[in-house]
C-alpha cells in the first residue's frame, strides 16, 4: 500500500498500492512524475527489477529495455537489497551498493532519467515473482 499524509490535517489516506509486498529496496522521485523502486526482497527472493509508478496514473510498469550503459550490469543479474539511492544533476539515479543472496557489494549503477521517462522502456506489470 502507498499512503499520502495531508501535513494540515494530519489524515492518512490510500495513495496506489504496490504489485507486490517487498522490502529492503530502494525509491526515488524522478521528475515528479514516477516513483523508481529497485530491489528489494519478499521473503524468498531477492529482486533486480527496476519497477515505475506513473504518480498521476497510478500504473506500474516494469522497465523491460535496459539502457545501453546498463548492459550486463551486475546490479541487473543479481537480485539486491539494502542498497542505497540518490539523484545527481536531476538526470540519473545512482544505486549503490547493497548484498546479494551472497556477499555484500560495492558497485554504482547509473540510470538516466531521460530512459525512466520513456514509455517504450516499460511494459505492465500486475505483480512482482
């Protein structure tokens, strides 16, 4: 479940709700636009999606082109959690770090924000496995 907080009031109400429970990802806001979740786990697995939520629409859509700079990028073969997430220059997200199923990592990944916004890079989604 996503919940907005009205700061006035001070009530709590039902935003959009996740395709899945997960834990331990990693969320920005690009462009005020989409909410970028990566990662994470559900108890069983540890994920290496790169999942969208369009903020207005209130759709998930799963990024199912990768960008040229991430081809073969270890953040996207290993499933990861605890990794940690900033903005830079208002045109990337940087995903640092976190531990696989195995070991602790040490790696950045760099995601445009220019593929974030472009709708042929996401497909539908209903529910995370």
């Amino acid at each position: 479940m996503i919940y907005q907080i009205d700061l006035e009031s001070g009530e709590v109400s039902e935003f959009g709700t996740l395709p899945s429970a997960i834990g331990s990802h990693v969320s920005a806001v690009v462009d005020e636009k989409y909410l970028v979740v990566y990662g994470g786990t559900n108890g069983y697995r540890f994920f290496d999606n790169i999942l969208r939520y369009d903020i207005e629409n209130k759709v998930w859509t799963l990024m199912t082109r990768q960008p040229e700079i991430l081809k073969g990028n270890a953040f996207l073969q290993d499933g990861r959690i605890a990794s940690s997430i900033c903005q830079v220059d208002g045109s990337y997200a940087v995903i640092f770090g976190g531990c696989t199923a195995a070991q602790d990592e040490s790696e950045f990944m760099l995601l445009p924000f220019v593929h974030i916004n472009n709708n042929d890079n996401f497909s539908l989604i209903n529910e995370i496995m």
